[in-house]
C-alpha cells in the first residue's frame, strides 16, 4: 500500500510539468481556430456583399426610362446594407481595380474598363460596367458587370507576429447583365 502511495505522490508534479508546457499551445490553437473563423466569416460576408452589389449593378432602369443601368451609387448601398446586417463597419471598404477589357473587343485595346465614381459617404467600391466577362477563345464572350472591394482584417493572437500586420480580404464578383 505505501508502494502505490508513493508512485501517485511522485507523478502528480509531471504531469503539472505536462500540463503547464500542454495547456498554452492549446490555447493558441483555440485562439487561431477562433481567429481564423472569423475571417473565414468577413470573407464570405464580403462575398455576398460584392455579389449583392453586382445584382444591382446589372438591374436596369426601367423599359420606359431608357433602360439605362442604375448608378455605381445603388452597388454601394447594397455592399453597405450586407455589411451592416452582420455588424461590419462600411467605411473601411477600400476599392481594388481589376483589369477587365470593354465588352465586344477579343483582345483588349487601349485602357481597361474604369471603375465608376462612387459618391463620398459611400463604401468605396470598383463597379465596372459593360466588361468581358469570359475573353477565352473557345467560348462565345459574354457581356457583365464587375464588383469588387476589399475589407480589412487583423489577427489577435498572442505571442505571434500576426498582430502587428493588417490583412486585406479582397473579394471580386462579375455577373452577367442581362441585353
């Protein structure tokens, strides 16, 4: 009976050892799994944001008004709208130009599709208008709209590097517009 007595006495100091060398790593591990969910939640926020902004980038006016396309304006309400309902801040949005050619050439000539301005108060989106969507030669082009932004992003993890460096989520949607 003493035998056993001293065997518990003597391995309960290793295995504090163990658990105070175990305990931390698992701790960061549930911090990044943490972190790294909510990034993977903003981007795909940031998704449906870009692609609830294409659709109304393709949406046209109505038949009787010209059937013009609606304003780069209408885009950033529907980005800022999808990012306030999961409590992301509008303002931060940051525009990316992507490089698209004008719809109807087979090779891009000249400058690129621009980005439509979009008005000061809004998210800073790119709407580009009337772009190929699908330049390959083996398929027929399509014509479509571009959507795209960026999102900042940080990492809080203790003892690491990650929380010095901001990451930028970037998102790009196109969609075809309807002729």
């Amino acid at each position: 009976m003493a035998g056993w007595r001293r065997v518990a006495v003597a391995s309960g100091g290793s295995q504090i050892a163990e658990a105070a060398l175990v305990l931390p790593i698992v701790f960061l591990l549930l911090l990044g799994i943490f972190w790294f969910g909510r990034a993977y939640n903003i981007y795909a926020t940031i998704n449906h944001a870009a692609r609830q902004a294409a659709r109304a980038a393709t949406a046209r006016s109505c038949a009787t008004c010209g059937n013009e396309a609606l304003p780069a304006d209408s885009a950033a309400d529907a980005v800022k709208q999808a990012l306030i309902a999961s409590s992301l801040d509008p303002s931060q949005v940051s525009s990316v130009a992507p490089v698209f050619c004008a719809c109807g050439f087979n090779a891009c000539s000249g400058s690129p599709v621009a980005c439509s301005t979009v008005s000061a108060g809004e998210p800073q989106i790119c709407v580009q208008y009337d772009v190929q969507l699908n330049p390959a030669a083996t398929t027929p082009g399509s014509c479509g709209v571009s959507v795209s932004f960026r999102y900042p992003y940080q990492f809080y993890l203790p003892f690491t590097s990650l929380n010095q460096q901001q990451i930028y989520l970037t998102t790009q949607v196109q969609m075809k517009g309807e002729n």
